[in-house]
C-alpha cells in the first residue's frame, strides 16, 4: 500500500480537484485508488451508498476513482449553521452542533475515528489521495490537528505542498509554509505543486531555484489554468467567489438567492451547463432581476435563519412580484420548506429554538424534528414521467393538504408537492436537475421547449477525463508515485 497527502498554503488552491485529476490519471494506469480527507468543513455534502454523508469534493473523487463513495473517504465533516458553529459529522452521522473552541477541545477523541476509516481504505487499494483541509501553516490550530499535519504525522504519510499563483505571492506562500511547520513536518514534505498558472509558464523557472534555496524542495509541477474547472461540482461556498455566471444570453434565466448558510448549490450545476440557460446568483444588497424565468430557492443549513435573510435582503418582495408576473419559483430541500406557511425548530437543532413564517406559497407546516433522512432515491416527476434520481439529506418533517398534490412520485410514494398554476413546487431531492430527461422537461415546462440538452453525467467523466490529461502533462506524476509510502 502506497498513500501520500496533499495539503495546501491555504484554502482555495485547488486541492480538491488536483485530487480528483491524480485519482482519474492513476486509475488510468491500472491502479486502484481511493480519495481520503480527514476533516472537512463544507456544506455541500453527498449522501453514501452505506447511508452516511460525506463531502462533495470527495463524492467526486470517488467517481474519479470508479468506486461508490463511502464514509470512510470522509470521516470527518463539519457542516457550518453560525458564524462560530457547526454541526459534526462523524464516520457519516450527525453527533450533534458545537462552537469552533468546542470542536477544538475535543478533535483529539476524533483521531481514532479518522485513523480507523483511513486503515481501511489501505486494505481496498493501491494507493490513497489524501486531501487536506484549509493551510498546513495553521499554527493555531496545530494542537491535536486531524486535518493537516497532525494526521501526516499520526498516519506516516508524505506531504506535497499545493499553491495557488493566482490569488498572488505563491512563492511566499511555500516558503512561509515551509518555515512555520515543525522540523518532523519539513521532513515529510517532499515537494510542491504550483497550481493556477496562466501565460507563460517559463517564467517561474526562477522562482523554483529561489523556492528550491529556501526550502530544499522541489517543484513537482506547475499546472495551468483548467478552465473546464467549473464544469465540476464545487466543494463549498468559498468557490463561488470564483465560478463565472455572467449572462450568456439564455432564454432561460434562473435566479438563486446566495443566502448565508447556502447548501448544495452543486443542484445548479447540470442547469448552468446548459448553453441555454443563465444561472445567477443573487449576492446580498442586490434585488433579483425582473427578466428572472425560475427563482430557485436553494439547500440551507439554517432554514428560518435564512428565511429572516430572504427578508431582510427583500427577496421575499422580489419573489411575490416574480410570481405575480406568471414566473416560477423552486424550492429545494431547506428551499422547499420556506415555501411553506411555517418552519418550527422546538429544540433548538438548527439554531435558537422557535418558529418564523414561511414564504407561504404551499399549504404545508415543517418541523425540524425526528432523524435525519440521508437516502438516495429514485423515481419521476408527475407532470412529464421523466426519470429522476439523487438523494435526500435533511431534518425535518413536512406535512399539511400541499402534500396532496405531489410534485414527483419516489419508488411509489408521492413526494414534495406543487401548486394549482404548476408554477411553484418543491421537493427535498438534491441532484435532481441531473436528470437529462426531466431537466429537459422542466425547460419545456418553463417556456424553452424543443432544445436540445447536454448529457450531464457524460460531460463530468469528460471533463475528469481531460483533467487527468491536464495533469499527466503537467505534473511528475511518476515522482509522487515513488515519493508515496
């Protein structure tokens, strides 16, 4: 068994899909593979064939990989609720919410749990990918780490530093890492990866002689913009800074409010996709324009704290006026459940224990109550009988007469529920725009019959097809082979 880890100069470098690229790239030699990340903290998450939830970037790993995603990839996920606290995730089921000092204190219980997944993902292969999470240069959140070097450290694992020259001052980046981790730490770390390279990459030749004289590492390659990055589903929230949705023209133009404690929004990938189709993310302080054909009210992992923010931002006004005007709005999931008359949370799971008004738009009451559903389902939707398949992964129990006019049907219990105009429904599936019969079906429903759509599964083995390309050009892959334990 080989395994080595990757582990950035901060978050946002890239790791996650240079993970995925090597994962794909390897399984094309031949080898068997498994994606590995100790500690997560991202709120698009997947549900697993074994009936736990782990992080997306690793979900898309495992499909690198060819395998079934399971939670021993992702033993750790912290899912943000507050600005200070999140709920925990452990070997894919809920333990419960704590504060960032809470977690803290108590990481080092969890090291027994990570090294127990990561052992048995060394049984099943050839080699493990590990991810880091965040900067390996954390010191302040070195004692007891599981995520970084903590882990490298605990496993006996090398460690290839990963850059981001696009956000500016890479070199420093890698030797600041360098100096502030420990001696044991430097000598573990191999090499390094510089990562979002645009021009002329001739030009950084001297920085790896400057790299090379303060650290003694070596440049393990510099690998080029992919500009078909976004073309994968995202790992968090933080990337959405970074993914072009500007309009392209789409007759089609779907309006996503970006509330704060936003979820999945992965959902909107296979409808970005379509050339037809403007996806926009709506940023605070800004009104949802007027040309909108669908509103979509996405995953949340606070659904009445992000209700205040629909109507703190207005949103809620800018929707009454979308509906009025004959538009359609969507909810998924937490997005389904503002839809509703009520969001009652009696103890407290999501936040401070109480109630907010829903949006109103369906007879229906939700109550976050009873165990966590993490399923993945199948079926099709009621207007078109178009196939559909994804996952639910939620709490919360919904009831009330909208449920009387179900929006999809599961296997065959009817499920989510829509309107009398059929211009508002909701459902509590992820994935479900995946779909390319039924996203067909639901452009013709909103007023873009007869186009054509892509074929969203066969575009991302594409696209991960072409990354390993990338990086088998632009990285000593054969170097980190044998660097690899």
């Amino acid at each position: 068994m080989t395994a080595i880890m990757f582990q950035g100069t901060g978050s946002d470098v890239g790791k996650s899909m240079l993970v995925a690229g090597l994962c794909r790239a390897l399984v094309r030699r031949g080898m068997t593979v498994r994606p590995f990340k100790p500690q997560n903290m991202s709120n698009n998450a997947a549900v697993t064939a074994d009936g736990g939830e782990i992080g997306r970037a690793q979900a898309l790993q495992a499909r690198a990989c060819g395998v079934p995603p399971s939670v021993d990839m992702n033993p750790v996920l912290l899912k943000p609720q507050t600005d200070i606290g999140a709920q925990v995730v452990v070997r894919g089921k809920m333990q419960g919410s704590a504060s960032a000092k809470d977690f803290f204190a108590t990481k080092a219980k969890l090291m027994p749990d990570v090294l127990a997944a990561f052992r048995k993902l060394e049984s099943e292969c050839d080699i493990v990918l590990i991810e880091g999470a965040g900067s390996a240069a954390e010191v302040n959140l070195r004692e007891n780490d599981i995520a970084n070097m903590g882990f490298a450290e605990a496993a006996d694992v090398p460690v290839v530093l990963i850059g981001d020259i696009d956000r500016g001052g890479v070199i420093a980046s890698i030797v600041g890492t360098h100096v502030l981790i420990r001696e044991s730490e430097r000598a573990r770390t191999i090499g390094y990866l510089i990562n979002k390279f645009r021009g002329d990459v001739s030009l950084f030749t001297p920085a790896t002689a400057t790299i090379k004289d303060r650290t003694g590492l070596d440049c393990l390659g510099v690998v080029p913009w992919f500009t078909d990055a976004a073309k994968l589903p995202a790992e968090d929230a933080m990337t959405l800074e970074n993914r072009d949705f500007s309009r392209k023209g789409g007759r089609v133009v779907v309006a996503v409010p970006r509330i704060s404690r936003i979820a999945n929004f992965d959902d909107l990938d296979p409808l970005a996709a379509e050339p037809d189709v403007d996806v926009i993310f709506v940023s605070p302080g800004e009104p949802i324009p007027t040309d909108t054909t669908v509103v979509i009210l996405p995953g949340s992992k606070a659904t009445r704290a992000d209700l205040d923010v629909i109507r703190t931002e207005g949103w809620d006004i800018d929707i009454a006026a979308h509906v009025r005007r004959g538009g359609f709005l969507v909810g998924l999931c937490a997005g389904f459940q503002s839809l509703g008359k009520t969001v009652s949370d009696p103890d407290g799971i999501e936040g401070p224990p109480g109630d907010t008004p829903g949006l109103g738009y369906l007879d229906l009451a939700t109550s976050m109550r009873g165990k966590k559903v993490l399923e993945e389902v199948s079926g099709f939707d009621n207007w078109s009988q178009s196939p559909i398949s994804g996952y639910e992964m939620h709490v919360g129990e919904t009831s009330g007469p909208g449920l009387d006019t179900p929006w999809v049907t599961l296997g065959n219990t009817p499920a989510g529920a829509i309107d009398a105009s059929g211009r508002v429904m909701g459902c509590y599936i992820h994935g479900i725009f995946a779909s390319d019969g039924f996203r067909k079906a639901f452009l013709a429903h909103v007023g873009n019959p007869d186009r054509a759509t892509i074929a969203y599964d066969e575009m991302v083995e594409a696209t991960l097809d072409a990354l390993a390309d990338h990086l088998e050009a632009h990285v000593d892959i054969d170097a980190l082979l044998k660097a690899a334990r």
